[in-house]
C-alpha cells in the first residue's frame, strides 16, 4: 500500500484546510485509516481516525469539534477537513494505514504503532 498525503498550506489563523490522502492498492477499504501529526521538536501524535464503514470515527480533544475525517472506499482516499486552524495546528500531518482489519476502540487507534502504512506527510503551516 502506498499513501499520498496533499492539501497542506501555509494559512491564517480561522482558515479552513481539507488534506487528502489517497491509497494504493485493492485492500483499501478493509482498514481503518488514521491522521497524525508532528511539530517540530515534539512527539506524532493522533488527529484523527475512521473505520473501514465510515461508522466509527475518533478525534483528538484538540481538533475536536474543528475537524472532520471522512473516506470514499470507491475512490481510495481518505479526507480531513480542519476548520478554524490556529498557530497550534502548524505541523506534517501524516495518514496511515490501520495494521489489522478490526478497527480498534479509542485506546488503541490513537497508538502510532498500530498503523503499518504512512504517507510522506503534508506540511501545514497556520500564522497568527
């Protein structure tokens, strides 16, 4: 499986981005799929992830509520749209692949090491 990651951009502050990743391969739609990302000097984190059905999606508390992640299995790909950015925002973001079919619950989807696949990153960068 390959993963692209696109829609990064430099924005301001209350700007609105929707990235997309789009994946290879005929398995698509039998994984979760998650978004991730990392400033620089910290640690990856989680954004946002959703079940193969589109029935279960999860969300960190720091985009909750701003962001949305959605799939379309007909067209291998995975979006996340991201309203009212803020400076805080400003990161790669990454999508990956789930590593088993069962998608997880909300302890373990947000768990670096439970997706195989990633995507090279898109970079968003929000200004004040």
């Amino acid at each position: 499986v390959q993963l692209q990651a696109s829609g990064g951009g430099l924005v301001q502050a209350g700007d609105s981005l929707r990235l997309s990743c789009a994946a290879s391969g005929s398995t698509f739609s039998g994984y979760g799929m998650g978004w991730f990302r990392q400033a620089p000097g910290k640690e990856r984190e989680f954004v946002a992830g959703i079940g193969r059905v589109d029935i279960t999606t999860y969300y960190a508390d720091s985009v909750k509520g701003r962001s949305t992640i959605s799939r379309d299995n007909n067209r291998n790909t995975v979006h996340l749209q991201m309203n009212r950015l803020k400076p805080e925002d400003t990161a790669n973001y990454y999508c990956a692949t789930y590593r088993v079919h069962r998608w997880g619950d909300h302890c373990t989807v947000v768990r670096d090491e439970d997706y195989n696949y990633w995507g090279q990153g898109t970079l968003v960068t929000v200004s004040s």
